[in-house]
C-alpha cells in the first residue's frame, strides 16, 4: 500500500529555495495524539499569522471544542483575524478520538507530509515543521514507516541525511538514528560517518551561520575503547575518519568518551556533538530541553524541523499538552528559511 505522490521531486541547485515571506506548513501528526491540539495552541502565540496547519478539519474542530479552545480556522490566504489559524484541509476517512489510536489514520498521516513536501517544492511553504506520529499505527495500517528523517530522505531523494536536536543551549547531532542497538556497530562505517560529518560541517555554516563549526565526536564503545580493549569502532572508524576531516580543516575533537563529551567545559568550546547513536546523545539533549527542543532534519533540499517528544496519547484531549517545542519549531524553521533566503541568487 502506497500513498506516495506521482509527480516526481525536482531539485533545483540541490535546495529547493526557501521564501521569507511564504508561511511555514505544520503538519498535524497522528490524529489520537497531541499533534493536533499543540498546533490549535499556535493561534494563540505570536507565530499565528505565519504558519499553515495540515489536517482535517473536522477533527482540528472537533478537539478544540473538546479542549474548550476558541480558535477559528480560515481557509490559507485569508484575512488572519485575532485567535484564528489558517489550515489546509485533508480529510481523514474516520472520526478520529483523542487517545484512541487507529491504523486507519496511516494514509492520512502520509498524506499530510506528502502535500506538505509538494508545498515546499513549489515554494508554496518556506519550511515543513511536523508534529508527531506514530510508526507503528503506520505500519500497523499497511504503510512501510521509519521515522520522518528517513521518509523525506525517500521522497527526495536525499543520499544521507542527519538527524540534530537542538535546545538548552545544545546541538545534538546522530551518526546512526533509529536502529536497535545490536545493530549500530555494523551500520557504523568510515563511509557513512564521514557523510554525515560533511552534511553536519555544510548545514551548521550554510543554514545557521557558524563559518566554521566546532564539533565533538563521541566515541562508541566505554572509555572510547581502552585502547582497543573495549571495542575497535574507535581505532578502525570513528578515528580515522576524524583524522582525514580534520587534516581538511575541520574543527573536530574525538572520539571521545560520551561520558565526559557533555560536561560544561567541552561544550562551552563547541557548536555541537555528534553522538554514534539515538540514545547516546539525546537523553542529555532531553534532559537539558524537554518540551522546548527541536529536531531538525540536515542534508535534505528543504527546511525541516519537529518537536521533540511523541504523540502522548496518554494525555491527547486533556488538555495538559504543552506546545513549547512546537513554537521552538516554528521559530527555527523561520529562521533556517530566512538565512535560506538570504543565501538565495
């Protein structure tokens, strides 16, 4: 089952040119989570006027007057009037309920990344910023789903990409993103880690102005190895791909122990680390940021960001969501676009 778009993605110059002025498109996620409530809360923050919310109607409707929100959605290019947000219609086949997931909501979760993609292609959106979604409800409904990194890889055809979080003063970036743990070593290699040190080294300068960025590398194994003695990623891999880089002039430090990479010091003299896998780096990430973090997707030709939590089903309709995360997305998305702009011939 497939609800790719036909019409393939075109590159221009590599990077599909982001406007200033055009809105930023935020897709409203899985429909039983939190996704939708947290982009109704953008009505009422200053970002209102700039951003597009991708969902259903009906159902963005439907859980505001669950929530007791007065929020007015209007049609993209409307009038913005005080307490309204303008939201792209795609239908959801259901009645969706908050907190009741549904394999059925698989295609139309796709189908929102799907037009938002196509919008930014066509410059009708700046920047694509995404609430969360379920994977396994998407596989479960029939649809192959690894995250969002991967599936606008796909659709654009990007070789490598790279997933950084970024929040409480921290930038966090990943060699290996969602992979069991077993299987990290064996994806580790000298090719796709120096991919992914290029991409980090291009995007940290061209899309957030650091001329020359300082990057930590964390090692794999405890100890960075002990000399071979814990592992040999560090001696075969992660080293020698840090000593070709930086005898091309990039500022990097490593491999080191992911123990001590994150105390105050090392970072005060850094733009970012790059943890070799999901849970290394981004529980301190977390920690420092939960609820104001953002995800941001490198390498791709358009501008993507994300929250940095699920789809908290557990409190989807309560009311208790937070949209802190959202709005940080909102705001690093527009600020990725305008140094885009900026950059533009």
């Amino acid at each position: 089952m497939s609800t790719h778009l036909e019409t393939p993605v075109v590159r221009r110059g590599g990077v599909f040119p982001a406007s200033d002025s055009a809105p930023i498109a935020v897709t409203s996620g899985e429909p039983a989570g939190v996704g939708p409530e947290i982009c109704l809360a953008l009505a009422e923050s200053s970002l209102a006027d700039r951003v597009v919310v991708l969902g259903d109607r009906t159902m963005l409707e439907a859980r505001a007057r669950q929530l007791g929100l007065r929020v007015k959605l209007r049609d993209p290019g409307s009038p913005p009037v005080p307490g309204s947000i303008a939201n792209l219609h795609l239908p959801l086949s259901y009645a969706s309920t908050a907190g009741a997931l549904d394999p059925r909501s698989a295609p139309y979760v796709i189908s929102l990344l799907d037009r938002a993609l196509a919008g930014c292609r066509s410059g009708e959106f700046a920047a694509l910023v995404t609430a969360p979604v379920h994977k396994g409800v998407i596989n479960d409904g029939g649809i192959a789903f690894v995250g969002h990194t991967e599936y606008l890889a796909e659709r654009t055809g990007t070789p490598h990409v790279v997933m950084m979080l970024a929040g409480g003063g921290l930038r966090v970036a990943l060699a290996t993103t969602h992979l069991a743990l077993k299987d990290v070593s064996r994806e580790l290699t000298r090719e796709s880690l120096e991919r992914t040190v290029r991409v980090l080294c291009s995007e940290l300068s061209g899309r957030f102005g650091i001329a020359a960025p300082r990057i930590l590398v964390a090692a794999l194994n405890p100890h960075a190895g002990e000399g071979g003695y814990f592992g040999r990623e560090e001696i075969d891999v992660i080293g020698p791909v840090v000593e070709k880089l930086r005898a091309e002039g990039m500022r990097l430090s490593g491999p080191l122990p992911a123990d001590t990479l994150f105390v105050p010091q090392r970072l005060a003299s850094a733009d970012c680390a790059l943890a070799m896998y999901h849970d290394q780096g981004l529980p301190v990430l977390k920690y420092a940021s939960f609820g104001k973090g953002v995800n941001i997707t490198l390498g791709l030709p358009i501008i993507r960001t994300s929250v940095d939590h699920g789809t908290a089903t557990d409190i989807a309709g309560t009311g208790r969501a937070q949209a802190d995360s959202l709005i940080e997305a909102v705001e690093t998305a527009m600020e990725m676009a305008r140094a885009e702009a900026r950059r533009a011939p």
